[in-house]
C-alpha cells in the first residue's frame, strides 16, 4: 500500500494509556466474542478475494493477531507512537505494516480496500463532524462492496444523569471500572454531538471519593484503577452518539449488514456493526 510523510500531533492521552493498557478490559478492549466474530467476517471476505487488502484503524491486538489468508495484506495505521510501539502485534501469516497517519488522510489510494477493521476507532474522535470526516475518507479508500467491521460505543437513548452515576460510584454499584468510565463519559456528554474530555471524566472520579475507597466498594483491583490516571489533565475528547445517530452517520456511505450486541458487561452500549461499502452514484 501506498505511503506518504505527514506530521502527526497524537493525542496526548494515548501516551499514557499505551502504558496502562494491558490492564484494560471489556468493554474498552474486545472480548472474545467480538474477535470470533470478526474472525467470521475475514474468513467470508477470503472465500471471495484470496488476496484481500485489509485496513486496521488503530493496533488493537485482539484484531491483528487474528487468522488472515495468507495472501492478505494488513495495513495498520495509528496516530500514536506510543501504541505502536507497545502494542503493535502483526499477524503471523500474511504480510503487514503498521504506520503513523491520520485516518483523515490515509496513506491508501482510492477504491483498494476489501476489508476495514476497527475497534471503537470513530469513538475516539472529538465530536461528530471528526467521524464524519473520518468515515468519509475510510469509505474513498473502500471498494464498492467492500466490508467494514467493528465495534462502535453508544449512548444510551435516554442519557444517564451524572449525579445518578456518581451515587452509584460512592454505593459501590458502578460495575467494573472500565464499565464505569464509559458511564460517566456518557453521562457527561449528555446527548451531545461535542464529545467529552477525558480530563473531565477524571475529575469526576476524583470527585466522587477516595480512591482506594472507591475501589474496595466497587471491587476494583488496583492495576485496574490506575488506567484512571491516564486520563488526568488531558483535554483530548471522545464521541459517543446514540446507536440511532451512529447507524444515521455511517448511513451517509454505508449499509447495514448485520449488529449484534455483545453478552458482556455494559455490551449494550458496545454493538458489533457489519456494514457494506455502498456503490459510488
């Protein structure tokens, strides 16, 4: 696949989450069910193209390491230095690359694409207008027909309050921590196409108790707790629409093949899409 020097400026936050992210867990990362399930989708996608070009928005290890036919090529591309160094994993089959770029200007031509692969990628956009640039350009490099799989998170249709959130934080009732930051980050954004700040999401967590208090009542673990830190001070945003309002936005250049909704905890909030490349008018 083609390649072309651009600066890049990561977000900052992802400096410290590359160093925390092994004691991340569902729902921010993929759950075996999510990785079958796209193991299904790239074993369809080889029946039909024994040499598929394969793109992978990010370097999450649950998807690059899985089965690819040999005559495949997996292009990763990552903003983040940090996460490609410390979490790139390639395939063991078939050739790969992984690169620092912009999913705004990927470093693939026009129409190449048989597959795209992502993990909550366009929720790791600041507001929508971002996702829809991003879905714009990943769509140019598609072919007609091509798939494109993943999970996206959603907002609830009726928004949680935060105050709601917090109770349950200080009651113990939040779930696991990586359930809970999500809650509190959809809380905050309140239906909104802006986002919200992970430095946000920190204070609140700060607000709502000692830590090692939180944790106790809530049964988190303490390696768990300290991915929180990652977020502290860092004004990069995350995006999560409700489901009706991300199935409009990928509608602009997709169609909906399939959506499951995994069986873990918060996997309501967490679908499985299977969208097909909609031919160019």
């Amino acid at each position: 696949m083609e390649s072309r020097k651009t600066q890049i400026r990561a977000p900052p936050s992802w400096a410290g989450l590359a160093v925390h992210w092994h004691a991340v867990a569902t729902p921010l990362r993929p759950g075996a069910e999510d990785a079958d399930y796209v193991q299904q989708v790239i074993d369809r996608v080889a029946a039909r193209t024994p040499a598929p070009r394969v793109l992978l928005l990010g370097v999450t290890p649950e998807l690059s390491t899985l089965r690819f036919p040999r005559g495949a090529s997996l292009l990763a591309v990552d903003s983040s230095p940090e996460m490609l160094a410390a979490w790139w994993t390639p395939p063991r089959d078939c050739r790969s690359l992984a690169v620092r770029g912009r999913w705004q200007t990927l470093p693939v031509r026009a129409a190449c694409l048989d597959l795209v692969l992502a993990d909550a990628s366009f929720c790791a956009l600041p507001n929508v207008p971002a996702m829809r640039d991003v879905l714009a350009a990943v769509a140019t490099a598609m072919r007609p027909g091509a798939l494109l799989c993943g999970r996206t998170f959603v907002s609830p249709p009726r928004a949680e309050r935060i105050e709601d959130v917090i109770a349950d934080l200080s009651a113990g009732r939040a779930g696991s921590v990586h359930a809970a930051k999500w809650r509190v980050a959809m809380a905050l954004q309140a239906g909104t196409d802006d986002g919200v700040a992970l430095a946000e999401v920190w204070k609140i967590f700060e607000s709502a108790g000692e830590r090692r208090m939180l944790g106790t009542r809530n049964g988190w673990s303490e390696a768990s707790m300290a991915t929180l830190d990652a977020y502290q001070g860092v004004s990069s945003r995350l995006c999560f629409p409700t489901f009706a309002r991300t199935r409009e936005l990928f509608g602009e250049h997709f169609d909906v093949l399939h959506w499951r909704l995994p069986a873990y905890e918060l996997g309501e909030r967490c679908p499985m899409l299977l969208l097909s490349r909609r031919e160019r008018a």
